[in-house]
C-alpha cells in the first residue's frame, strides 16, 4: 500500500533532515490539504516500538505542509524520550501523521471514548495531549491520566478537559 502524501512528505523530511543536515523547502505542490492551517502529529515507529512523536496542538505554521516538516525533523531528533534519529535507522522507519481536529470543551469522561477522541487537559499554561486510538490505551480515564501525567497535573487538581478528532494518515 502506497504511503500517503502527507507520510511522504514526512519520510522525505526526516532523510534529508538525518542524512544531509538540511530542512527540506517547502514545495507547496500538496492537495488543498497541504494548505490548511491545523495542529499536526508526526509519529515514528521502529521495530513496532515508538522511536518519536512530537507534534502541535494547535497551528503555530503558515501551513500543514511547513507543519509536517518541522514536526517531523522534532520528532526524528527532538523528541525527549529518546536519541535522535540515526542514519541506519530510517529503512526500517514507520512514519504516521495525524492532523488534528479542533479542541472541544468536555465535561465529563462520559464524553470520551480513546478509539476516537484524542484527549487534552490543560491547567494554566499546562497541557497534556494523548492521541486517540492507541496501543494498550483502553479507557479514558486511562488516556486522561496519561494526559495529566505529561502536563505535570496532579489528578487532584482542576484542569479543564477537551477532546478532538484526528485524521491519521499511514
């Protein structure tokens, strides 16, 4: 199965990016997709074990294309949990980008469900974001635990609670 355009452009960022040093120029040749303005995750998988994910809640790019590039080169290097990306890796690479949805305030957990809602919480300037339909992820109170812990928010403290849709492309 072919990879996505938006995946292509991904996995041609990350090469460059891990192979030449070089930030690959935006050739604004997407569909109108590519043009939009929305938050984007890019994901990496290696061996089927998570080798990077960084992304934007919301867009802070002039477009999803410029999104894609600069989420990926952080993932492939940026991403805390891990070292950067190296140059024998990338055939093995599994590349997934989600373009976000727009946040929408929930009350209760009622409101979510993990296969199809991502979850942010957010106290202050503190927010955690967990994307939807994750592995080992089975509940939402699961998902909105594992938000909290990445924000640095006591389960016994207040933070507002949203949910959003993904596209996810493979």
């Amino acid at each position: 199965m072919a990879e996505h355009a938006l995946v292509q452009l991904a996995r041609r960022t990350v090469e460059q990016f891990v192979r030449e040093g070089k930030v690959l120029a935006a050739t604004h040749q997407l569909d109108d997709l590519g043009r939009m303005r929305a938050g984007a995750f890019v994901s990496l998988h290696h061996n089927g074990h998570l080798r990077g994910c960084i992304g934007t809640i919301e867009p802070v790019r002039a477009d999803l294309e410029q999104e894609i590039i600069h989420n990926a080169i952080a993932a492939a290097t940026q991403d805390p949990r891990f070292l950067p990306v190296r140059a024998d890796e990338l055939d093995g690479l599994e590349i997934s980008v989600d373009v976000l949805g727009a946040p929408e305030a929930v009350e209760t957990v009622e409101e979510l469900d993990p296969q199809i809602y991502g979850v942010i919480v957010q106290r202050g300037k503190r927010r955690g974001l967990l994307l939807p339909d994750l592995e080992g992820v089975e509940s939402a109170q699961q998902q909105i635990d594992i938000a909290l812990s990445k924000a640095g928010i006591g389960r016994g403290e207040p933070y507002r609670l949203y949910r959003f849709r993904v596209d996810r492309y493979h």
